[in-house]
C-alpha cells in the first residue's frame, strides 16, 4: 500500500479522536450481514454503530429484525441497534456491505458518493476497472486504484473496495506464494462447498438431502474471473489480467459450514 | 355407502358409454400433483384428459410447465397435455385437487358449482360441516353427506369430497379396527415426518442438515382434529366428532420420503 | 443425603490436605471417556491424574492412544498422561467409569473392592439391589444404599455408584416434579436419538443416511426400567420401585448429538 | 478380442448342451456380492447355481445366511441356495469374485488352479504382470495376456481376469475414446464418492454425517495406477503402461449411491 493511499489513516486502528472506528454493517440481517455483526462484537479496532438492511426490517430493533442462524446468540451489543433503512445517512466512519446483489449496485454508489470507505462482500462491483478487488495479504497495492476511481465518478472521501467470493478467496491465498516462486500458467480447481453459502433459505433440502448438486450458478464464472483480478497488477490506470489458463468446477456438498478445493496446478 | 349415494356410478370402472372415467387434476405442477399424475398414468379406471394449475404454467405442455421431483419419469401420457388455468371447463368428469390451500378455496368451490365431483387433498374444506373428509375402508358412509352439501351450497352434479393430511390418514387406519373392538379412550402419537411432504422447495437445507425439527405448522392441529370426523358418523344432518382425548407432537426428519409415526393407545 | 453417607466428604471440594480431588477415568479412550475428560480438564473440584483403558491402549500417552472425536482439541492436562490397564492401582481418589459394558463388570468390582468410590455411566451395575442407580437433582437419598453394599460385598472404603441412560436422565429430571406435585401413573416416552449416543464407529452410515432407525438394541427396557428406580424409593434395604405405567419407543436418528424426547404423561 | 483367447466361447451366450452359462459368485453375502446375486437373476446369459462366502455364512440358505442392503428384493433363485465356503468344488461354469481383498489373493489362485475362469472385483491381482486388468469396450486384447498366465502359473483351464476400481471404471471409459483420438499427456480426477462403495458396515456414520471426508484409503494409489494398465497395451510378454502423468484427489460424501468425478485433463 502507498504511503498515501485513502486507507492509510486506518492502519492506525483509532479515529483521530483516540475512539475506536465505528463501523456500519449493509444488509445486517442476511447470513453474511449476521456474520459480520458477530465478528464486530468486541472487536479491538471497531465499534459497530449502524445496522442497515432493506425497508421490510427498518425501524425494529436488530433482535427483532433479524432470523438469526449462527450458533453464537445476536451480540448483546447488536440487540437494541434500530435497524435503518439503505439511506447513506448512517453515523459511522465507513460501511461493510453484505447486501443482496439484487439492491447491492446502487445502494453502494449512493454510500460512497455521500463520502462513506464501502467494503463489500457483493459482487456487483467487483470487476469494476477502477474498484479493487482486495485480498490485503495478497494484492495491498490494488488500493492505489482508488484514487483515479474517486476521480472517475467525482466522488470525494468516499469509494468502493471490494472482497472476492468465498472460493475464490482460499484459491487465491494459497495460489499466491506459489506464483510469486515459480509463477503459475494452469489451474483447475473442483470445489465442494457448504450450503452456508447460499444464504438463508438457500438450497432446498429436498435438492441437497443425501445427493450432491455439480452445479452452482455463477460460482464458476466467479472463480475462473476474479483470481485473473487478484492476481494481476495496477499499472495505474488500469487492472492487467494475470492471464491464467483457469477452469473451475463447483459442486454443492450436505454439510453445514465450510469449503474444499482442490486444485491442480501448472500442469 | 348407500345404493344412491353420487359416487355409486364411479363404482363401476367405466363410464356408460365403455370408456374410462377421464380425470383432471388441479394444481399438476406441484408435487402432490406431479405424485397424482404419476399415480393416474396407465390407470385401469382412468385416463387422465387435463392439468390445470396457476396462471403462471398455464398454456404450457405440462412437460415444460413441470418441475419434476419424482425418480421416474413424466408419464407420456401427461408430457403433451396443455396445461390449463382454474377454470372450470375441463374436458374430463371429475377433478382430483392437490391445489395449495392459498387457492383451493374457492377454486375448488367454482368446480363444485360447475358440476365437477371435486376429490380434493387439500386442507381447505375438510372440516366443513357438510364435506365428507374420507378414508374409504374407514368412513364410506361420510359419503351419505353428499346431497345435503348439493341441497346446501346450491350444487347440481358437482360436489366435493376431501382426504385427510397424510399422517392423520395412516394414523386413522390403524385405529379403526381398534376402535370398533375394543373402543378408543385416549390416544397420544408422535411422527417423525419426512422432507417431502413440505413440498418443493419446502424446508430450508440449513433448518434440516443434520437436525430434527420439532414443529410443523398446523400439523399437530390437523392430527388432533380430523381423526375425530373420520372416526365419528354422519347422522344424517350432520357430523358427529368420535369424542377421544388426542394429543400429537410432530417432528420434522432429515428423510426424503416416508412418515413413521409412533403411537400409544387408550392409556 | 444423609449426613453420614460415604459421599459427603465429597461435598467438600477438597481433600484433606487442601488439594484438589484427584479423578482418574476408565475407557478413557472411548466416547464417553473422551466426553469425561473434557470436562475434568479445568475443573474446580477434580484435577485428573490417571486416564485407564483396554489392554490395546495401556502404555501409550492419551494423545497417541486415543481417536479424538469431540470438536474441541484434547486437553493439555491429559494429552501427557500414561494410560493405564484397568489395574486397581490408580493414582486418584476415585474413579469415573466409562467402560464398554462388556468389560465394566468385574472391572467396577475389582476398583470397588481395592477402595476406589467409582462413578459409573455403564449399565452393568445399574440395576443391582444395593447399587445407587442416581441423578443427584433425584434421588441423592438412594446414597443411603451404600453401607449395605459394602457390608453385602466386603467393600472398604470403596463402592459403586451409577448414573442412568442418557434418555432415562433427560426424562426423569422432567417427571419429578411433576410426580411430587400430582403423582404419575402413566408415562409414554417417544425419543429422536443422535448417533453419538452409540459410540465409534457406532452406527454404520448405510443404516443411517437419509434414514431413521426405529429401535435401539436394549434402550427402550433401560428407559421403561430404570425410571422405576430412580423414581422410587430406598427403604432401608432395598429399592422400592415406583410402580409406574411406563412405554418407550426409541428411535435412531441421523443427527451428530443431542436427544429429543416426546413424553405423554398420566393419560 | 483374438479369436483365440479362452473367452472367445463366452462370446456365444450358451453353453455346449444349449443351456445357459452356469455362474458361481465368490463372496456373495457381501455389498459387492448382493450386486453380483441381483445382477445375474434372470439374466439372458447366465444361470446363477452357487453362491460361497466364508465359513461363517457357509451352510445356511442365501436368504438366511445375507443381511440385504439393496431395495429390491433379494432373488427368489438365489433365496434357497446354501451357501458354499471357499473350496474350489462348486458347481458352476465359472466364479465371479466379490471377496474382500483380506482373503481374496490365494481363494482366487485356487479356484484358477481348480479350472475355472476367475472374474474378480477384488483389488488383489489386478496389477499382476500377467493377469488382463478389464474393461471390455476398452481393452480386450489384454485377454491375449491369459495364456501366459496359464502356463506361468500352471493353471489349465482355469485363469483370473480382473475389473478396475469403481472410480477407475467411470474415468477410463471416458478418457479411452479421448486418448485414441487426440493422445493424452496429464490427467488431473477429483472424486465425490458415495458410502457404499466402502461397503457394510463401511464408514461410520460419525465420520460422514453432515460432513466430507477428503481422504479414501488406497483409492487414489489404484486410480493413479490402474489407468495405465488399461490404456496401455499387451506386447505379447508384458502390459507396457500408457505412461500418463495422473493425479488423483479421492473424497467420501454423505450420499448412498453413485460417483461424481471431475476431471481436467492434458492441461
């Protein structure tokens, strides 16, 4: 990361005020927006301030909200937040999107125009040529991309940075080392993934009970594009594809929480 | 039965003029219906002339406008039929209804009218006070009910007969041999009930994986109520309810297919 | 427990010379085994100080003997300790059994009669005229038992004590009130059993997958008598059983852990 | 197949007296077995006349002596067959063998020895430099092998010819037609792999339940190996493998039946 790149300020983990970072969470009452919430309980850099979710759970209190699926109980610093609506007027430094794809486009440009650091789990705007696709271990200069992203859509203090999807997040930190040694031409990569993954209903049972599903929609086109992302460079105007012979094969596994890969690789 | 009951022409498997009683079913999309077809393919007594089901399959071939569940085939027979809407102008002589209870209503009503024996699987008017709720080797002379519902809602040939939710049904067949020998007091029974009978796409893999769900909504209620018809009598104006102390608890099972029901007697 | 019992010395939680009581498990390579010595590991009254089980096992350290099955890693306190053979020879104040009912037997016996207090979840003993069958919450008077087994059997200082069947527990710590509030006379107990409840390798995944199993080799007589005992009555010489109406139908079902009871009482 | 090898009479599916062939299956109340018995009642070609197994079933009638996994019924011509221990005295034409791989080396070698044709799904001669590893629409010159055997071992009639491993089976009858037409270089097969493969009673249901175990024993050492038996060649004195460079990843999941192979190949 460049000394002057817009999230240099956070790698101090206080806010200038000597208090801890208050975080927002989009799409809080979603499996990953749950997810989130727990992590930022009692978390040693942030506070979390704001949950906000879709106009169906605005206005009731989180503990009401929510359809909480972890095993974990709601984090009693959760409970009593009043869930607001996607209206970019929260009272936090920054926001973690884990908004559905089907509101998550907009609704993090409005955030990030109205000045708010968006880091998202969504994958509307991962491929975007001037948002970055972040793995900080594996590509921290990405990052200097945001300044010309700022520029390019005239927004000021806010942006857009984004994490990739689960799979291809393990992928890539494991690929990483290995191409940076002795550089990588080919991947395959056969999955078998949880049914966490796909939200709450998600996979009907009558789908997964006792039978494997080798096809999950979109997941492959994920994975055989965004590890080109991750793995390539910003030359500063622009992201340059790592040019990987990549093919993935993704199938749905009966079991609750947790990813298998494996892969083959520069064969 | 009695000599002049309205089904005692369906008795005998043709119609007048030799051919086979042509059905219909309503709701063939689901999987209730899509069991209903299986069953009617290459029937002795039937043929299957018509599918109707929402709005939304209607004008398709049923082979298009299904999304099949079972392990064999679409039956050929069925594969070419158009799917109709809930209007009641079927080419056929009776309806089996497996409409969702959000609709068969007053749907199966407008067939009644229309002059459409109406065997229904749905909820919906079971506990009516001039339906029959049937088991036929437990309470054929329920059907004795049948001109009173005509006189009553104003219905010319049509009428509608129901059967009872699916753990009721085998519940019932075995108490009835106990119950005309040594009478029944009290009963208290427990299922453990499978996926399939919540329907496509009916409960969520992440509810079920690897669990035991103790609720069924409605369920218990209708364990508790309809034994109490099946098992009382018609007394020519209407139903008397066989008076036991019934108690259920249902659970739902990481099963497929199948309902075991464990059940204690007259304690 | 009356204030003379052999136990009540325990009540006080420590030893003599200040120290903690020093526990040692047998099976302690088993699944109940490995269940005891997770929660002796940290605990405020037990330290645990000897880990005993078959001959295949004696002579290696726990953490190489033992095929750790619970999600939490092996406790350090235990992972260095020598397992031992079942020679009454332990270096601890008493024993937790957790011995295959095929060995705990004589087992039980001879650390009964070298001294040793044993705490026993096998069934063997459960039913014997002068052993306490106990849940402490139930009948800790049943304690009152133990000087007439070790006048009976020649014990010292030494006894067996027993805890009931995982399904008998959950179900009796439920009719105890509700005995000594209204009396019971009739109890019919339907369980969902888990598959941890039979051990490794227990179940074979073909019985199981996508399946429930509708009996369990000997857990409907344990479960229809030992709640005689337990709800019954010590008087003096001999256990008087409660004289309840009771039926139980167990079940397998594909779940990791826990049991689900559906009891029926008095009808 | 040369028109010489000593399979070339089973090719006309009668007998010389214009019966049917006379099958034995070795090993027959085993999964492997079940499959044989079911596979061969009312098959066009053969007659099922002796099943065998080891001594703890020999004696009994098949219908006694078999604990039956498959769904259909076991068949009404095997029911009353007694079961026959290992002793190469059986009447029949030639054995199938399901013997597990613990007793299945020497039990084979005898019934060669004896005279008869030896076709097993056992593991243990498979890589044997003179015996046909078989799978016939893709390599059945190797039964050019068969004479050599005979004369290095001795055997007269008699031989033993071999079937891959399950998951070997499904991956070379895919890659045959694809390495005659194109060549093939490096092959990379990931395996999702149903429980019964491992037999009963197989993998516990601790292990599976809710969860994929990413390891098999020996099954990946057979896929990498057995490949380049098969779709290598037979010189006349030797099996010359095909020299790919292969890389098998082998999974167990929670599904009864069937395997699930993804494969990448010549990358």
């Amino acid at each position: 990361m460049s000394a002057h790149s817009p999230l240099s300020n956070l790698a101090v983990p206080v806010r200038s005020d000597g208090k801890k970072i208050r975080a927002g969470v989009l799409g809080a009452t979603g499996m990953v927006g749950q997810r989130l919430v727990h992590l930022l309980a009692d978390h040693p850099w942030f506070e979390l301030t704001e949950v906000a979710a879709s106009e169906r759970s605005s206005g009731k209190t989180y503990a009401k909200a929510v359809h909480w699926h972890l095993e974990t109980p709601v984090p009693a610093a959760a409970c009593d937040l009043v869930v607001k609506g996607l209206d970019p007027s929260l009272d936090c430094d920054f926001v973690f999107s884990a908004l559905d794809s089907s509101v998550a486009g907009p609704a993090e440009e409005d955030f990030a125009r109205a000045g708010y650091p968006v880091v998202s789990n969504s994958r509307n705007h991962r491929m975007d040529p001037d948002v970055p696709l972040l793995i900080p271990e594996v590509n921290a200069a990405h990052l200097d991309a945001i300044p010309l992203q700022q520029k390019n859509r005239g927004y000021d203090t806010g942006f857009i940075v984004t994490n990739p999807n689960c799979s291809t997040a393990g992928l890539v930190l494991v690929l990483k080392p290995l191409a940076d040694a002795f550089g990588l031409e080919k991947i395959f990569v056969v999955t078998l993934q949880a049914i966490s993954g796909a939200g709450y209903p998600g996979v009907a049972s009558m789908d997964i009970q006792g039978n494997v599903v080798p096809f999950i929609s979109g997941e492959e086109e994920k994975m055989e594009a965004e590890p080109q992302k991750l793995l390539g460079k910003w030359d500063g105007s622009r992201f340059v594809d790592a040019g990987l012979g990549l093919s993935a094969h993704c199938n749905r596994v009966p079991v609750v929480d947790g990813h298998l890969e494996c892969v083959s690789i520069g064969l």
